[in-house]
C-alpha cells in the first residue's frame, strides 16, 4: 500500500476501533461471571473483590496504579498443603530413597537410615539438624541446571502418600482463581515462600503462572564456575538467606523493591510480611488462611506443634485484616473436588 | 444492552477489529523509521538490529518466544558513564560532605578528612579500604526509605564535576534508545550491575524506564524492624552479595531464574555475565562496549589502571561477540548532543 493510503487506513482503523472497544467495555458486565467461583459467600470473597474493584477504580479512593499492583502470596499453606511436612521435605525424603543405591553409607546413617526404612517420625526426631542434612544431602553439591530437573521428575510424578494425589493437584483451587483474578486486573503475583526459590521455581509458571523472576525463597550459596569452558552454577552446601518470618520482607525488598499492596499467608512465619504489607499508604489486602477443615483437607490452625498460628492471628484481629476459613470460606478445596456450599 | 445484542456486538466487533489490526500490521513497515538514530551504520548495529529482527520473527531459525526475551545490562561504563570514579561513590562522597557538620571526629580521619578538602586522590590513597568505609558510613545505619530519599535528593540535582551535567545526563543516548526498542519487540530489560540495588533503583524507572524489580546489583544486609509498631529495614554495615564477576550470574540466576538471550557489558567484571548468557543454546547477542572517544566522553578502555578490559575483549574476539566503538559507533553520547556521523 502507498504510506498516503496507509496513513489513511490506520487513523479510521483506529477510529473505528476504538468505537468497537467501547461497545465491548459496555458489554463485560453484563455477561461478567463469578471470578471466585470456588468461594462460598461469605465476608472474606466480599473483602477481596471490593478491594479489586476500588484497586481499578480510577479516580476512586482505594485505586492502585497498575505498577503498584504488587499481590505476594506465602506458598505452603497458603497455595497448597503441607501435610505431613511441607512437600519440598517429601521431595528429599524421595530423593533420599532415589539416591540411596549409590550410598551405602546411609544404611547406617540417620537421619538417612530411618528415612530409608520409612521411619518418618523418627527421621525427623533430630530436629533441625536432622531436616538440614536431608536437604543438603539432596539439595546441593549439584549445578543450578541439574537440580530443576530433579525437581521437575519429581513433581511430575510424585504422589502424596495419604491422599494419592500428585502434588501438585494439591494446590488449592480457590487460590488458582484468586491468582487470575488478581492478574486480570493489572496484578502481578508474587511467591514469597519460605521454601527454596530454585525448588518453587521449577514448577510455579506451570502450576500457578507465576513465572521465575516472580519467586522470592530461601537459597543456599551457588558459584559460578567453567567445566571444560562450559559456565555452571553449583549449589553449595550453605545457606544464603533464610526468607521467613522478618526475612520476608526483607526478600519482597530485595527482588521486588516496591512493597505489595496485598499478601497473604497462613502461620506466623507470614506476620512480618502482613505487617510490612499493611504499613503502606492507602488501602490494602492481608489476608490469613486458617486449615480448620479435617474432612477435606487437614485442621490444624489451633495445633502449636504443626502450625505456629498465634501472633498472626491475633493482629489479624487487632487489625481487621481478612481471616479464611477453609472450612466455611471454600466450596472446593483442590481442583476437580465435588462442589460443596457453606456449612 | 441485553446479553444477546451484546454477544452480537462482540463478535462482529471482534471480526471487524482484527482485520483493522491485519491492514494496520500492513502498513507499520512501510512507516517504521530507523528505532536506533544515535547510531551510525556500523557492524555493531546490524548485528543488534539483526537478532532483534530474528527473535521476533517467529518460526525463524533465531526466534525467542516473548517469556525468554530477557536482556541484561552493566549499568556503570554501559548505561551511563563512569569517569572520574563510579558515580555512586561520587554520590558517597557528597554524603560525606553533606554530613560532615554532624560529624566533627571526620576532620581528623582517613578517608574523610581528604574527602572534605577536596582531594580525591589522597582519599582513595586507601584502596578498598577507604572506599568500603566511605560507602558504609553513607550507605548504612539508615532505613531504606531514608536512603531511597537522599540518593533521589542526590540525583535530582549533583553535578559531574568536570562535565557539569547532571549524572542522570551522562546516560548513553544510543543505550536509551536500545532499551526503547529492546521492549518495543517485547524484551525484559534489566540492570545487572556491580553497584548497589538499592542505589541504582532509587532512579532506573525515571531514567531507563526500568522499575526496581528489575534492577539486580550489590546489596548490605537488611533487617526488619518494628520501631513504635511501625515496620522499617534498616541496612546494616555488612556486605551481602557483590553482583561483580562470577556474582553477575548468580544475581541473574536468583532474581530472574532465566537465562538472559542478550548481555551488554563494559569491562571484565561483565565477562562472566556474557559466558552465561551466550552459553544458552540458540542465538545469542553479547555486546562489549570500549570507552574509547576522548573527545565526546573518556578514552580508557586501554588504561589497565581504570578499566579492566583485556579478558572479555580477548574471548569477545574468539567467540564472535560484538563489540561497540563508542567513538565510530556513536552518532551521539549523551542525550541532547550534537549529532555527528561516523569517522
């Protein structure tokens, strides 16, 4: 086409374009569906759609430039579950018993050797020491490379030993919607997960369409190095940054460098990430997720020993931020589950 | 509207929008102007404009889908100049003198006492040493809301003592400009640089149009705080992460978590950054800018004593990787300069 007939088709095209985009705009409400469908109708759906509609609200009170549409999102607990342990343990337990041919010493090892025989609960009676060197045995010594695809083999195949489900079918479904809805509408969605950034990372486009550069977590150390003049990162057996509890924040500033105007989490580990949420200007969305439902998934909000839920709740309290029951507040719980309404 | 007119409406508008949309992509080329004027028509810009044109070029032998589209970028001696020292110690040093009222003690020591009189020379006398205590007592013992406040104070209105210009003035016209065109194709331009996060943040959107999510650079550690129920992080006077070297591909692996497809540096200290980036598999962009243009800017690439550029240069020559003659390859430096054509 001559550039003077060009010229004159783009300013009608866009004329008349921008008529039929109004037509459209008219139109959405009307046919709009529920963006929460797995939600039951209670004070929490309400309190988290009214503060999506005032965040793109032009001109309205609560609006949200969309730069600032920060939403962060704890992960175990608060995306999926993490019963009987938080699943980046059942991935080294399983790699543990995947690994062990090649390592007789662990036979005689614990916490290798009671691992090895399915003795969780003694495994575990090690405490902290014990849970570290299954993670270090399992997580580092390995390049950056190596260690997405064990993690990748596991999650596609790996099942919950109670439920049977795959891990991964273990994310809660109204959480999925809830992620939609808030990208729909200008948000970007954070993980900001105690757990290790590189084992969340490995899996969060597919399962959350949350992409890598969206994932803050926990890290051991990595160097770079050449192979035979290939680059490699290698995991080393060292922590580098703990992102829990006052670490949270502190991770949200170092990767995303704007605070979020909405989080959500579950335990006390995601108090300082509500509170530094919530001290910004203008209005904004915190919300705690209590597991208060034993028949579909597990109630263990009030159990000290599993889930250090106290602190949280009580600013929850203090501060009118948003409590979720799984119980009252979901009509399902992971995808593809019966649909049940509010007790 | 009812909901039958609407669906009417929608899918004739839709109809009718995207054949606007196909004349419309009809006719961009015929109008699309040069998108790098500041460069003169040298090798260096056919190759950059030529894997543009590749990785958009879908089903082509060099296209990169849209979420692979991640170019990182050396801020010091690549985004912007670096002479007579890096601009965040002239920043540093600027404190020092803005500080000094309160801090008689600074009179009688090193590097401070030669700081305030005005010899840089004798200041940095000390080596790391007196850089390290100059940024740290600029740098730390402060919320990071208090330091984002002072460096926007800084850049707002310092100016290079021997251009007068405003730093924020003595950023690379054909670099903005690559950025522009870089996003216009749908890449994720980032910073990855030596210099601290938190300092290049305070101004990367207004200037680069690159927002703090991504910026990756050096950090201090920080720590969450509640000072009377408010949260705040302080920086504390520890070095975390040095983003230099070997450190660049890790700050990209932890705060992209994706091979970035194009790298442009200035000196050694981005060799490693280019190695990761060109190791990926498929096409690749690794660029290496040489400060050779005394006239216009500084000619140092060959002064071992200010710039380390001897290993990149060396393997940018093995590898094929283009190199940038800021004398031949620049139309223009800094922005609002004349505009002169290739020697």
């Amino acid at each position: 086409m001559t550039k003077r007939l060009c010229a004159l088709v783009s300013r009608e095209a866009t004329r008349v374009a921008l008529v039929l985009l109004a037509a459209l705009a008219a139109c959405a409400p009307a046919g709009a569906a529920d963006p929460l469908p797995s939600r039951n109708d209670h004070q929490a759906k309400a309190s988290i759609l009214s503060f999506v509609q005032a965040a793109t609200t032009e001109g309205g009170p609560g609006f949200v430039p969309p730069e600032q549409r920060v939403a962060v999102f704890d992960n175990d607990g608060t995306l999926w579950s993490e019963q009987p342990v938080y699943f980046q343990l059942m991935f080294a337990i399983d790699e543990v018993r995947r690994m062990a041919p090649g390592r007789p010493q662990w036979k005689q090892r614990e916490p290798f050797a009671s691992l090895l025989r399915g003795d969780l609960r003694k495994a575990l009676a090690g405490g902290e020491k014990a849970v570290g060197e299954t993670l270090m045995a399992t997580h580092a010594g390995i390049t950056t490379a190596q260690f997405e695809q064990r993690v990748r083999a596991w999650i596609a195949s790996a099942r919950h030993p109670s439920t049977g489900r795959r891990y991964v079918d273990m994310v809660f479904q109204p959480m999925l919607e809830l992620l939609a809805h808030l990208r729909a509408n200008g948000f970007k969605t954070y993980i900001v997960s105690g757990g290790g950034i590189e084992f969340v990372r490995a899996w969060s486009e597919a399962v959350y369409g949350i992409p890598p550069e969206q994932v803050v977590g926990s890290s051991v150390r990595a160097r770079f190095e050449l192979r035979d003049g290939v680059p490699l990162l290698v995991r080393l057996p060292e922590i580098d940054f703990v992102n829990d509890k006052g670490g949270k924040p502190v991770g949200i500033h170092r990767h995303i460098g704007r605070r979020p105007v909405a989080a959500f989490g579950n335990s006390d580990g995601d108090l300082q990430m509500l509170q530094w949420t919530a001290a910004g200007e203008g209005r904004r969305l915190c919300v705690l997720v209590r597991h208060d439902d034993a028949a579909r998934e597990w109630a263990y909000d009030r159990d000290s020993r599993v889930c250090r839920l106290r602190e949280a709740l009580e600013e929850a309290a203090t501060r009118g931020w948003t409590v979720v029951s799984m119980a009252r507040d979901g009509a399902t719980v992971f995808p593809g589950q019966a649909v049940r309404t509010a007790p």
